[in-house]
C-alpha cells in the first residue's frame, strides 16, 4: 500500500510538471578538470565528483584498474549540456533537439584535441530526463578506432579553453561537407596522439597535415608545397619561417618513409627521440588546424609570393 501511495504521488507530481530538464552528456577520456568549466552559454566539462548522481557516476567512481592490460580507463569529468523545456509530444522535435546536443557535444570534444598535449576521447553518451516515474535513461557508446595510452590525461582550465569558443564558432560557420572534412583531420590527429608506435604516430600527423596544406595540389612539387604553405601559413615573423620549413620538412620525409615501407629507418627513429620531435610535429598539426579554422584557407599562390590577400580571396579560394 505505502508502494501505491508514492507511485501515485509521483505520477501527480509528474503530470503537475510544465516542464523537463534534459542532460546530454559525454563522458570523456583524457582530460579532467578541478571544476566546472562553463563554455558558449549552456555546456559545461564538469568533475566527476560534481556530476549528479547516476548509475554511470558510481561505476566509473568504483572501478578499478585490474591486473590485466586490457582494462579499460574510466573517465574523470564529462562535457555536459542541460536543457530545461516544455514536455513534448513531438518526437520529431525530439530526435531533432536529442541530436543536435550531441552533435554540438561531441564537435567541442573533436576540438578539445586541438589543445596543446590533449587528447579527448568520449567514451560513453548519456541522455536522462528528469520526471521521477517516467524519467527516461539512454545510453551508447560512440566509435573510436584508438583507445591509446589509458594514463594520458591532460588537466584543461579556463585560460587554455577559451580558444576553444572561437574555433567552435567559426567551425560552426562552415558548411557541412567542410566542417565534416576538419572533423575527419582532427580525428586523425587525435588518433596520433594517443597511438603508442612512433610509425603510426607520425603517419596519421603527416597525413591530417597533407588533408589541410595540399587539398587542391596536382601532385608536384608536393613536398616543396608541403613545406611553403605549412611554414608560410603559421609563422608570424621571419624569424621562425626557416625553422617551420625545416620541420614541416622532416615531418614530410618521416611520414613518406612510413607510407612507403611502413618504418621508420634507425637512424629517424634516433633522431626522432633524440630531439623530442614528436611534440614539435604535434604542434605544426595543431597550429596549422586552428589557423585555417580561425582565418580561412588562404589563397595559396598569393601567400607564397608575399602577396596580402582578403577575406574575399580566403572565401573564394
């Protein structure tokens, strides 16, 4: 009889309701935070300590590595939205505002990677709609090819995020095939990082830097190309533009002898380590994604003769 009386008060709390608070959330691995970090107005990457109670909360908390190398990490913060609206018999509008969130979530993860020695991974999605009785609860777990290193986490703050508000707004402004095609190179660069063998390191870099700097290119002069527009797209003064010719060489040349033979000969493999390299590769990756994301694809040729272009060309080209 007491069961009775709290089901029934509970249906009549739910029907007195106006209105339902939806959390769309993405638990994440690689990076964490010591608190709430706010971002565009309705997302939050929240600590797993201050996310609200759930099923999912306590079983990442409990879990514990065991004895075995395929244990798999359990996230330390989530990427969360909360939406509070009108209930809805519309499950049109449903499917619409369910994917929408998502999307947005996920393309803030994909940019995340973007962040100097981050690697942000969803692991799981969550969807939970308030309402007691009828509280709905949805779960999966979205595609990846490279779990990677399990210790590679990267604590994020306020300062090192801002730049992710502006890539996420200028991203959004592309169309749909472009912001699918930076999508794809993100991945791949993701990907490197969390790769454990230099070969498919330095593969997956070489390559989301070859989708980027030669999209349009014939096919000659393609290393020439590789290192003009890499160095000329980034460099800032004078200064550096030898030093990024330099390296986006090397990275050109390491990239070829993996996709050629698929290693690395000894002596790359030594200067690679010798010099910490790999750090410095990841960085004209990353720059290199943020410029073209933030300014637009330039006009190439005009760039290469020292030759000023406009937002028209940039739009054009």
């Amino acid at each position: 009889m007491l069961e009775q009386n709290r089901h029934s008060i509970d249906l009549n709390k739910y029907l007195d309701q106006g209105e339902v608070e939806t959390m769309y959330t993405f638990w994440v691995l690689g990076i964490e935070v010591e608190e709430t970090i706010e971002l565009l107005d309705d997302v939050k990457i929240i600590p797993i300590k201050d996310m609200p109670d759930s099923t999912y909360k306590e079983d990442f908390l409990q879990s514990e590595p065991k004895l075995t190398p395929y244990v798999l990490p359990c996230p330390k913060c989530a990427i969360v939205i909360t939406a509070i609206g009108e209930k809805s018999d519309n499950l049109d509008k449903d499917i619409t505002n369910i994917r929408d969130s998502f999307l947005k979530i996920d393309k803030i993860s994909c940019l995340l990677n973007l962040i100097d020695n981050t690697s942000c991974l969803p692991c799981l999605q969550t969807r939970e709609v308030s309402g007691s009785l009828f509280s709905e609860h949805g779960s999966s777990s979205p595609p990846y090819d490279v779990l990677g290193n399990n210790n590679m986490t990267t604590k994020l703050s306020k300062e090192n995020i801002k730049e992710v508000e502006k890539l996420f707004k200028k991203l959004s402004d592309l169309n749909d095939k472009e912001q699918s095609r930076f999508v794809t190179i993100i991945n791949r660069i993701r990907q490197a990082k969390r790769h454990s063998s230099i070969e498919d390191k330095i593969l997956d870099l070489g390559i989301a830097v070859e989708m980027m700097l030669l999209e349009d290119n014939d096919k000659s002069q393609l290393k020439l190309q590789f290192r003009l527009r890499g160095s000329l797209l980034i460099a800032k003064d004078n200064n550096n533009k030898e030093e990024y010719f330099k390296d986006f060489g090397e990275l050109y040349d390491y990239r070829s002898s993996v996709a050629h033979s698929g290693m690395l000969k000894d002596s790359e493999r030594k200067n690679i380590k010798k010099n910490e390299s790999l750090k410095k590769y990841f960085n004209l990756a990353e720059e290199v994604c943020k410029t073209l994301i933030l300014e637009g694809k330039p006009n190439w040729n005009k760039l290469i003769l020292g030759i000023e272009d406009t937002k028209k060309d940039r739009a054009a080209s």
